[in-house]
C-alpha cells in the first residue's frame, strides 16, 4: 500500500494545531519515539514507515518512500518512521510522593519537551500546565521528549484552579529572589514545583498560592538560566 | 543611512558558515543580545537597528524598516536590531578553581548556546570543545547562549591534545555507568567535566583520560536526559 494524495493531504494537515485538535489526532515521528508510542496506551491511527524501518507494529502498515516521507514529516531529517495517534484526556495519578510540576505559560516547545522528559528521568510522574501553555502534542514538543510523553500524566488547567482545589499541596515557586535551593530542605511529598514563562517566570497573580520561594543561587554573570535548565536542577534537588 | 542591496546581500551571506570563516565575521541579533555584545571586547562592525531600538551603539549605525530588518535576520520575530561581529580567537584562562568544562562532539546549536548560558551563570568561565562540535558563531548558538558567548573562554581543539597537555587535571566523565554524582565528592579545583556526544556519548577513544566516571542517578523511565540538561544538574554539583 502506498500513500495516495489524500492521505498525504491529511498527515500534512496535522502539522497544524486547529486540525489536530478538529481531529483530536497528533503526529509522532523516529524510530525510538514511535517504538515508544506503540509501547505506551495511546491509540495509533495510522503508521508510514520505508522499507528500511524495522519496528513492531502489527497493525496495518502504509509503505512509503523516503521522498514521500519527506513530504509528510516536520523533521529536517525524516527517520524512516511517521505514526499518527489519538490524542488522550489525562488526569494526575494519585502518588504524590514526588512533587507535582506545574508550569505557568511556558511557551517553546522544546522546553516544554525537554520539562517532561527529565520529569520522566527523575520519576516525577505529574505535570500541571496553564492552558497559556504551548500544546504538548505540538510536534517539537514530542519530538523533544524524546518518548516520555507516553508515560507521564499532563494536564491543562487553569493553575488558580488547580491550587485552590489541592490547598493541601505546599506550593514551591522558582523565583530569583528565593531561598538558595542548594540549602534549603525540599519536600518531596505532597508538593508543587511552580515554574514561570521563559521572560517574565511566574505571573503575579500566582504569588499568592506559593508557600515557598526557592532559587539557583548564581555564581558568574548570565542574567537568567533557560526555563528547562532551571527546572531540572530543582528537579535533581528535590528527587536526590 | 538606509540598506543598501549589496549590504543587504552581506549581511545575509555570513548566515552560512562557510561566509563567517571566509569574513571572520558573526551575527548577533536582539535587543538584550546585542547590547551585550556592545559592552563585551567584541569588535563590532556593523549595526542594523530599526527606529524603535534605543541601544547604546555610538558609532555608524545603519537605519533600516522592520521589513528590511526581517529580510537580513535569522529570527522568525526579528527584535529591532541586528549587528555584525567579529570574530574572536580565544584562549583559557588559567584560573581553574572551577572546573572546565569539555565537550565532545555536541551538535546540536542550542545544546551547546545553552550550555554556554549554564556555565556563565555557575561562573565556569572555560569550555573546550571537540572540532566535531557545532560551531560557535553559528546564529542559533549565539541566540541560545543569550549573550554569555561573550564572556566565556570557548576554544575548539582536538579534546586528547588538551587532555595530554593538561596532564594534572582531573578529569570527570558523564558516562551512564558512572558513580552517582550526588553521593561522589566532586573536586572543582584543577578539573574537568567531560560530556559526550547527544546520542552516542563520549567516543571511547576519550576513555584512557577520564579518571572518574560520574552519572546522575536514574529514578524513572526516560532513557537519558539532553546533554544541556545533564551538563547543568552536574554543573551545580560542582559549584555548589
């Protein structure tokens, strides 16, 4: 089976936020994340593979040549594998022992890609999103986490919200002018890690759900850590 | 003084690498980016502003729209100014109270602008990096280090060179098999970090250097973590 013009036509289509919402659908792309995909509990709706891919889906199978993977792919680089699967509501497990990540308007896909997969590192299962979030089923976003947004739970909510409805949860927020995170003690269980947007960190209208300031206590001269980079060092911090 | 099209055409030229060796030259773009650029020892040649930029550049500086500023950038969203640069060979400096930090063969550019950004914030002042690694000047470093590449020292030169001519350095490798870098006592004076390549890790003939492997722990599922991420968790293991 080779891939007619209207299967093109809709894999293409999924490039774009609007139709993998109108079709609650999304791409996933490479051999690794793709074996991951097919191990996890989403849905896959459709896979195009070139000959030269060698995975284990036993579904129905669209052969496709590399110029005709090229067209469909978002990558530079296509890698012999494109599947198209079925987006999932999810909810946060109950197991608070490690702390809840919630991320206020993180906007760059691959920071949001590269949160959940050190998230996943650190077995640090759930994660928060304010809906001004970037979506996680943009393609860079997957692409970023390298296959451990199949084994986290994500949710988009509105932070107020969800802070209101756990009140028991001690909220840590990552601000400059916090505590030296290197000192103070973090607790792991039933807590928040609140991170802010790439400029402008955590909206004021948050301040008044964080129990807790921490920081990265700065020893040279950059203004700012990258959101990703800041995340995983408090991460390492708070699992160790 | 409006864009003309041969410097329209110059300029555009030195976003290929071959251009910035042939010219010795490099693009630095944005408002936060550039105004550290004009306070760093970089030469700079040439300032390509729209009227909204308010920098601090006193000498010619050349006025250009929003469209012809888009036309010479790199950026999707170009931030009112543009400069030319010049190119600067680098040397370490000897103070090693921090430890160096070595790459081996990072290609990914914002990896590498990140790890930069990391490192000026830590006050690692030293990176040496393989020649296989993706090049300094390269737009998107420049962009990702977000203006720390003009502070630190950067050299690019064969990694078992530097190793056999800084024999008396300890040198720390990120290998998976590596002891728990949480639990290992890390000396930051006279060493280095190693870290290795973002899919094949440090090529084995780097091996016979390294007199400690170190790795961060694993408590979940992800299969590794981005080189950036793991070079700052260790980064503030050293320093803190």
């Amino acid at each position: 089976m080779s891939l007619s013009n209207q299967q093109k036509k809709f894999v293409k289509s999924l490039q774009l936020k609007k139709n993998r919402i109108k079709y609650n659908l999304f791409l996933v792309e490479g051999e690794k994340i793709v074996e991951e995909l097919l191990n996890s509990d989403f849905e896959v709706v459709g896979v195009f593979a070139t000959k030269d891919w060698s995975g284990s889906f036993i579904g129905s199978l669209t052969e496709v040549s590399e110029q005709e993977l090229a067209s469909i792919s978002t990558l530079k680089t296509p890698n012999n594998v494109l599947a198209v699967a079925k987006q999932k509501q999810q909810q946060l497990s109950n197991n608070f022992s490690k702390p809840i990540i919630a991320l206020d308007t993180i906007q760059d896909p691959g920071n949001l890609g590269t949160i959940i997969r050190t998230a996943d590192w650190f077995g640090m299962n759930n994660i928060v999103c304010s809906e001004s979030c970037v979506e996680m089923y943009n393609p860079k976003v997957v692409q970023a986490t390298m296959g451990s947004i199949f084994r986290l739970n994500i949710v988009f909510t509105s932070l107020i919200d969800f802070f209101k409805e756990n009140e028991h949860l001690q909220v840590y927020g990552a601000l400059l002018d916090g505590k030296n995170c290197f000192t103070t003690t973090l607790h792991s269980d039933n807590s928040v890690l609140l991170m802010g947007n790439e400029s402008v960190g955590i909206t004021p209208k948050l301040f008044p759900y964080i129990h807790e300031k921490i920081a990265i206590p700065k020893f040279g001269h950059a203004e700012s850590l990258n959101v990703a980079i800041a995340t995983s060092i408090l991460c390492a911090e708070f699992v160790k």
